[in-house]
C-alpha cells in the first residue's frame, strides 16, 4: 500500500462488514448494475472493501470518484470570486444519466465538518449554489427513487477529532469508529439479519402513520409550538424503501427515522433546534424560525445566522421544508450522547424538519406528475435539502386530523404507540 494512503481501520473486520451491510442491506446491489461510489480521498479503505463486495455480487463495473479537503479549501482561499459560480455540471449530468440507466449510487461522507469555517461565508453560499444548480439533475432521480442509494460514513481523522477534541488523534478516530460500527448495526453477529429485523420495526411505525392519514402533525416543547401540514396524499416511509423500479434498498445506514413530505404551504407556527447544525464546514446553533404560509418569515441564530440567512436565499423553496420525520429520544445513536456533527448521524438522534426539497416517493399515485403537479399538492422544491433537529426528551407530538382533533403520537420524545 502507498504510504501516502490513510491505514485500514483498526477493526479490518468490522470495516469489512460495514462494507457488507452497504452493498447487500444499503443498496441491494443488483445483478450487472452498475455502481457509482463518491467518497472523501480519506476513505480509500472503505471504499477497497465495498468494491470488493460489489463485484462479488455481480456489479459490471465500479466507479468511485474522490474528494479532497485539501483541495477543496485551496479553491476557496485562492479562487476568485467569480471563479465560484462555476461548478462541475457535465459530471453531475453523466452521473444523472448513469442513474437514469439504473446505475446504483453510493455516497460515503466523512469530510472535515468544519473545512470552511474560517472562509467568507458569501464565497461559500456562492459556490454552493453553483454546486446545488449542477447537481440537480442526479438530485432529482435520488429523491424520486429513481434508483437505488445509500450513504454510509467512514471516521475521517479530522471528523473525529472534532467529535472527541480531547482525545489524542488515535484515541479519537478509534472512539468514532466504534460509535460508526454500533450505529451502523454491524457488530451483530448477524449484521444483515439484525437489519431486516430493525427494517421489520421501522415498517411498522410507518404502516401505522400511513393507516392513521393524519392531515397535519403538532410538535410542543421549548421553544417549538409548530403544526406541519401534511402533503395531500402523503407516504409515510422508514428503513428499507422500493425504487421505482421495484428494488429494496436502505438509502441511510444507519437511520432510526420515519419520515413524509410536508405541505410546503402548510406549516405555521415557531420552531427551535435541539442540536446543532453543520452545514458546509459552518456551525449553525440555537436555530429559532417563525413560519406563516409554509414559509420561514423570521430566522434567528445563535452562531452562524448569516449562513443560515444565506441558506433561506438559496432559492423560492429553500424557506419552505420538504421534509419531517420522528425518532424516539431513545434511539441508539441518542443514547451514545455523542454530538456526531454530521446529519446522517445527529439525525437519527432527533426528530425533524429538512429545508427545501421534498421527496416525491414519500407520496401516493404519483405517477405521470410533473414538478408542477406534485406542488400543488404540497410537495416543496428546491436546489437544497438540508436536516436540522427539532426533537428531543422534552418534545411532543400530535397527529391532528382535519378537524383539528390531536392524537397524542410522541410524549417526552418516546413513542406513545
């Protein structure tokens, strides 16, 4: 091996049931697909194991692509200004046409949390408008299920060092590991089996919300007193998941959520993050917003409130949610107490709302809607998707009906049912 590659995790074989889990429970990695792989430079071993795994399903070819920090803040420290509004829109084009022909994609995050903390925060929304416009073509085939996905995490050594800032580098990235391996289900002695059975769980959560058709959701608590309408023929959805082409994957791993689409024009009332948030190397804390008509007329924040602002200016839709889901207080990646500062983890702590784009498969007889069809009944859009917590163990949930009657779904962050 290069020396200049990063080493193979201290558990090999954990790392290699990670990887396991990604290709055989995450994607579900079908005979001759295609796989195409994105992945910090860091991430080289885990992204050897996950190759290994799908060829020996029968992928007909592998491809990753890399990313480097390094790389990436010397662009923004150098870079002019206009030089930002330029983004790399004939790959996210032949990566969407390779999805569009049943190419399977895997996203393994890991970065530095904070890369761009110390960078102008114009320069940095600048640049992730270009990127957010040029990626849209392959956001829009993931959101529709239009193949299967999955993100899976590797413990990049900046990342956990940030996560455990008093530990020694070492001690740090062993610490996040194994906070990765136990969220992630692998250390089972059946990994994919004690997933089906975490999927069995999930599945009846959503069964009962989708049986229950509530009109709009009301979450109470400090600081929070906001009703989320609910899409006109929303779907509950939660775990493993149906493409349209009617293949089972597990697009998050690990995930502890159920989750619908809002009604983009439907959501009133005040609401205040439980964790932090952050969002392109930038800690956003203390998040507090006002909605009237489904969207963000108020919006204030403790750190970072510019990038918030500039978030909110992405777009029409960037102020209006796309997304709301509900995790007990009590889920595993709660109870570790760790702040993991990225949101494939810190999400699946805490309910919550994402702004921006909403997923379409997450609704009823969609088919033969366009984007147009789909908003008018409820299904926001936009050039972003961006989770933040609104949940905790002080938090309570009510589905309401039409008539504005409450059922009590979630008390003290725990499910009532």
């Amino acid at each position: 091996m290069s020396p200049h590659l990063p080493p193979i995790s201290p558990n090999a074989d954990l790392l290699d049931k990670l990887a396991q889990v990604a290709v055989q429970v995450g994607l579900n990695l079908q005979e001759g697909q295609q796989l195409i792989i994105t992945a910090p430079l860091e991430a080289v071993p885990l992204v050897r194991r996950i190759t290994e795994h799908a060829y020996r399903r029968g992928a007909s070819l592998v491809s990753p692509f890399y990313t480097d920090d390094e790389t990436t803040l010397l662009r923004f420290q150098h870079a002019s200004d206009a030089a930002l509004d330029t983004a790399t829109g004939w790959l996210s084009d032949g990566m969407a046409h390779a999805y569009r022909n049943g190419a399977a994609r895997m996203a393994i995050t890991g970065a530095d949390p904070t890369l761009l903390k110390d960078q102008a925060p114009a320069r940095v929304a600048r640049a992730n408008r270009s990127a957010s416009a040029a990626g849209r073509p392959a956001m829009e085939v993931i959101t529709a299920f239009a193949t299967n996905w999955n993100i899976v995490a590797y413990a990049g050594a900046a990342w956990a060092q940030q996560v455990f800032p008093a530990l020694s580098p070492e001690e740090a990235q062993r610490r996040l590991w194994d906070a990765i391996f136990e969220a992630s289900r692998v250390k089972a002695p059946d990994p994919v089996a004690e997933w089906q059975a975490h999927n069995a769980r999930l599945h009846t959560f959503s069964k009962y919300l989708n049986d229950a058709r509530f009109h709009a959701l009301h979450f109470s608590g400090p600081g929070t007193d906001l009703v989320v309408g609910l899409a006109d023929g929303h779907a509950w959805a939660g775990g493993s998941e149906l493409t349209t082409s009617g293949i089972e994957c597990n697009p998050n791993i690990p995930t502890e959520e159920v989750f619908t689409t809002p009604h983009c024009r439907r959501v009133e009332g005040t609401a205040r993050s439980t964790k932090p948030l952050f969002h392109q190397g930038t800690l956003i804390d203390d998040i507090q917003v006002r909605f009237e008509g489904g969207r963000i007329v108020e919006a204030h924040a403790s750190k970072g409130e510019d990038v918030l602002r500039r978030i909110l200016d992405t777009d029409e839709g960037a102020a209006r949610i796309g997304e709301v889901a509900l995790v007990p207080h009590s889920s595993p990646i709660s109870r570790t107490g760790i702040l993991f500062r990225n949101t494939l983890f810190d999400e699946n702590a805490a309910s919550h709302i994402a702004l921006g784009q909403a997923y379409s498969k997450c609704m009823f007889d969609t088919e033969g809607l366009d984007a147009v069809g789909l908003n008018a009944r409820g299904a926001n859009e936009s050039l972003i998707h961006i989770d933040w917590m609104i949940g905790s163990g002080d938090i309570s949930v009510d589905g309401r009906d039409r008539d504005g009657n409450e059922t009590p779904l979630m008390r003290g962050g725990e499910w009532v049912k």
